[in-house]
C-alpha cells in the first residue's frame, strides 16, 4: 500500500509578515531547501507527497478539490501556519475543512520544514527513510 501525504504551508507572499520584508528571501530559501530535501525521503521510501501552499485570504475551496482527488492518509499543516498568530484563523479553517472532507486522513504536525517525514513516520511505521 502506498501511502499518500498532502502537506500545506503557508504561501510563499506570507512569509515577510512572518520574519519581515528583509529576511523573507533567506528564509524562503532555506525552507525551499528544506523542503526538497524531505521530498527525497518521501521518494526514497516510496512515499506519495504533495505540496500546497496556502493564503490567509483564500476560501477552502482549493484544498476541498485537492482533498476529493484521492485519497489522502495524512495531511500535514506546516509549522508556519501554525505558530504564528496572525494565521490562527487559517489554521482553523484548514483543520475543521480537512475533518469534514477527509475524515480519514490523520493529521500530522511538523517541528518545521524539514521534520514532515518525521511526522509521517510516527503515524504511518512503515513509512521508514531508506539508510545508504
């Protein structure tokens, strides 16, 4: 059985209100980098995976279609949507759509861009990083 992981995190024009305008590159890198080195775990392991970054201002409706084309046995909400107060609203939203839509799925919570695979590997143990 494949197992499917959707991960979304906050769009990327979001990110200088998180660190600031001057910073907001670096740290996009960083996480850009961050991210394409999880995605390789995920590949490694033989894990589907899908990235969706999200806006504070948009509806649901684009992660409802995302969640009804397949079925999706963890959704992972970044750590920037979560630890950041201004996108508590967000984070609700995101939570309570993905309950209704896809009961199914577990919820996973990353320490930060990095750590997904971390989170899909304590709810799905045979979902292991392949060791060289």
């Amino acid at each position: 059985m494949v197992i499917s992981v959707l991960l979304v995190a906050i769009a990327w024009d979001q990110v200088q209100f998180m660190f600031g305008a001057e910073k907001a590159e670096e740290i996009i890198t960083n996480v850009k980098a961050a991210l394409t080195k999880d995605e390789e775990n995920f590949k490694a392991a033989g894990v589907g995976y899908q990235f969706l970054e999200y806006s504070p201002e948009e509806s649901m409706d684009r992660l409802e279609q995302v969640l009804q084309e397949k079925k999706w046995d963890g959704v992972c909400i970044g750590m920037g949507i979560r630890a950041t107060k201004m996108f508590t609203p967000l984070f609700e939203a995101l939570v309570n759509t993905i309950h209704e839509k896809s009961p199914g799925s577990r919820l996973l919570f990353n320490s930060g861009p990095s750590h997904t695979f971390e989170a899909v590997e304590r709810w799905f143990p045979q979902a292991r990083r392949k060791m060289d």
